[in-house]
C-alpha cells in the first residue's frame, strides 16, 4: 500500500493538473470540478478563494474568486471553447510536451525581461491579448486592464468588440495601445475604423482572421443560465453581446460580425489603406505565414482564438515553430493561447515567439478584484518569467533559444 506522504504528493499533482486544465475551467474550476456542481453555484467552505489579490500565488487562484463574482452567463461565455472544447485543452497541454534544458553557473543578477515591440520598450514579453466586453467582468472594464498595463509596462491590445472606446483607453495607458480589427462587411466601415484608431495615436493594427465565420460554441450554450433575463439590465443579445463604441455608430450592412469573404486581396487592400504596422492574428501554418510576408504584413500573431474558432485539436505552442521556421526571421512572430505560468512564457519565447500574449488569466484576475487583481496577474507572471530566465542561464529575451528546450518524451501507452 502506498505511504500516506506518498498519498498525499499524489493528491496535490492531481489537483495541480485540474487547476491547468481549460477543461476543468470551462466547468466554473477545480471547486465545481470535483463536487459536480453546475457552473454558478456556491464553493464548499473548504475551497474558499482568495479575498485579496496579495494572497494568490499563481494565476490560477484568481480563477474561483472571480467566478463566484462574474454573472454566470458572462463567466461561461469566456471559459468555454468550440465543439468538444478539444482545442481548448490543447492550448494548455502543448506546453506540457516540452521540458526546459536550464544552463547553470550564468550571473542571475543581470536578469533583462525588456523587449522593444515596433519601437516601444516594454517591461517583458508578456502582452494582453484583445478580449471581447471587459466590462462584463468588471465595471472597469478595458480601462481597468490599461491602468494595471500601464503601471507593469505592458502592451495592451484593444478588441473591436471592445466595451470601452480606444480614446478613453490610451488615455487610462498613457500610450497608444495596440488595436486587434474585426472587419466589418463593407470597406466603407473599416475605413472609417482605421480613420478613428490612427487618429487616437494608435499605429498598430492586428487583423483577426480565424474567426469570420462564426463557431459552435457547444459548452457555452450547455453551461449558460438557461434564463438571461440577468443580461437585460447591462446589455441586449446575451453574453458576448453588449455596447460596443467603437462601431455603435457605423453603418454596417451585414452586421457586426467580421467579413467572411475576407482573402488575401482584401488584406493587399488593407496593407494600401494602413499606413502603421500591420498584424495578422490566427496563423497556424506555414503556408499562411509565407503568404503573410509575400503580401507585406509586419507581423504574425499564432493564435486559435483562445480555443474558440476552429477545433483544430491543436495547440498554438505546438504550430508556432513551424511558423517561425517559415518566416527565417523576416518579421516577428507572436503566440497566445493557453499561457498560465513563466514557464509557458519561457517555452514560447524559445521556440521563436518575440512576445506571448495571455487572455483568460488577466480575465480572471479583472473578475475578481479589477484593475488590483490585473496588476497582480502580470505581477506574478512576470516573476515567474524572470525566476526561470535567471534559472536557465538567460540573461536576456534574446538569450532564449531552441537550445533551451527539448521535447517531452510520451508515456509508453501514448506511444503504442
């Protein structure tokens, strides 16, 4: 029979494991997980989250106390995937099949997150990625996420479907964040989108493209509260809907939703029209980023939408490096999706990404204590980043190579 310490080691791995699971996640997290109770429901006193943001240890302890504060159907909306949430969970366990090679006797003292993204210099890598109706987690909303960036030096980017316009943003920043478009139907809209970004002092632009044709979001309509008469007071369409300034006042023939005949030609008319950097967000092949640096974009941003467009079955940290190897280094490429610990950032980072965006975890951390709970997200990963750099023998961003990574050998049952 095993040791009671040895029962007990293998209790916490367990919990370890469902507290990095999107999956477990998606079901309200680890507390609803193992009581089988419905998403929305109360914790047992013996899961009692965090009641300060000082308290959490990692990302993951924001998770509970945020959704026993964010409305049921908002909460849902934002933990679940598409299909069988199979994409979902890949996002979290590709960073699992890689294992760090750290290099000892190296200065940890001289530690230098610092990277310069388009000619600003910011405190890590680390960026926010664009999220959809922040104020459905706080009254704050997108102003809350810029104060926290702006006091950790982060970049921020802004979603279209933002709940907060991009002036009121930078302001709250103290610099122009970064925009992520869904482009609407009719050029006449993305045109004057475009005109309203650059006149705020934004310059970047970060075109979406793995969402234009809507998703089956399948977990989402299961664990959503069957009556949203909840959404009536803030908002109309349910979860996921609600104002949004920055096209609540476009002519949009066709809706809100981003154009689903969108081909290379319409970036080619977009790279015309777009005198700052332009960035494509959901490349996954090496197909796609070749045609990314043949029609001129300045960037490419690996991502999957957090698990919430295609069901791939597939991890971006797992199609990153056959991005980065069709590139050569031509323009940077960034990563997102399923980045919960420094470590992921570390993987990321050595696999080719220039910067790696985190989505859900900031979320949580908004849902739980607003802009104080932001701040201490970034706080942790960022430690959490420099603890494993200085452990690795990196000084600096641009020591983290391939070399600093290896991957993790399968069990034998996976093998077979």
């Amino acid at each position: 029979m095993p040791r009671d310490d040895q029962v007990s080691t293998a209790r916490r791995e367990f919990l370890r494991f469902l507290a990095a699971s999107p999956y477990v996640a998606a079901l309200g997290g680890v507390a609803a997980f193992l009581e089988q109770r419905p998403l929305g429901q109360s914790a047992s006193d013996h899961a009692a989250p965090i009641a300060t943001p000082a308290e959490a240890l990692n990302v993951f302890d924001f998770e509970e106390a945020a959704r026993r504060k964010v409305l049921p159907g908002h909460w849902a909306y934002m933990a679940s995937g598409v299909d069988d949430d199979v994409t979902l969970r890949a996002n979290r366990e590709g960073y699992s099949h890689l294992q760090l090679r750290p290099r000892r006797l190296r200065d940890a003292t001289k530690v230098d997150m610092r990277v310069d993204l388009f000619g600003t210099t910011y405190a890590s890598p680390i960026f926010l990625c664009p999220t959809g109706g922040e104020k459905s987690f706080h009254a704050d909303g997108e102003v809350a996420v810029a104060g926290a960036a702006k006091a950790r030096n982060t970049l921020q980017i802004l979603s279209t479907a933002a709940s907060t316009g991009i002036e009121d943003v930078n302001k709250a920043l103290g610099r122009p964040c970064w925009y992520q478009l869904y482009a609407p139907r009719a050029w006449e809209a993305n045109e004057a989108l475009l005109a309203r970004v650059d006149a705020a002092g934004t310059s970047v632009i970060a075109l979406t493209v793995d969402n234009t044709t809507g998703r089956n979001s399948e977990t989402y309509l299961r664990t959503r509260p069957k009556d949203l008469k909840q959404c009536d007071a803030c908002h109309e369409g349910g979860p996921g809907g609600g104002p949004r300034p920055m096209t609540q006042n476009l002519t949009m023939p066709g809706g809100r939703g981003s154009n689903p005949a969108m081909d290379w030609a319409f970036v080619d008319r977009l790279r015309k029209a777009w005198k700052g950097k332009l960035i494509i967000k959901g490349i996954d092949t090496h197909e796609d980023a070749k045609l990314c640096v043949e029609h001129g974009v300045d960037a490419i941003l690996v991502s999957n939408h957090g698990g919430r467009s295609t069901e791939t079955g597939r991890g971006t940290i797992e199609a990153l490096p056959e991005v980065v190897g069709e590139v050569g280094g031509r323009i940077p490429v960034f990563v997102d999706g399923g980045v919960r610990r420094g470590t992921d950032v570390f993987k990321a980072l050595a696999l080719g990404a220039k910067a790696v965006g985190i989505g859900r975890p900031f979320l949580w951390g908004l849902g739980a204590f607003g802009q104080a709970g932001v701040d201490r997200v970034l706080e942790i990963l960022q430690a959490e980043l420099k603890l494993v750099m200085g452990n690795c023998g990196t000084q600096t961003v641009a020591d983290i190579s391939n070399a600093s990574v290896m991957p993790a050998p399968y069990p034998a049952a996976r093998r077979q």
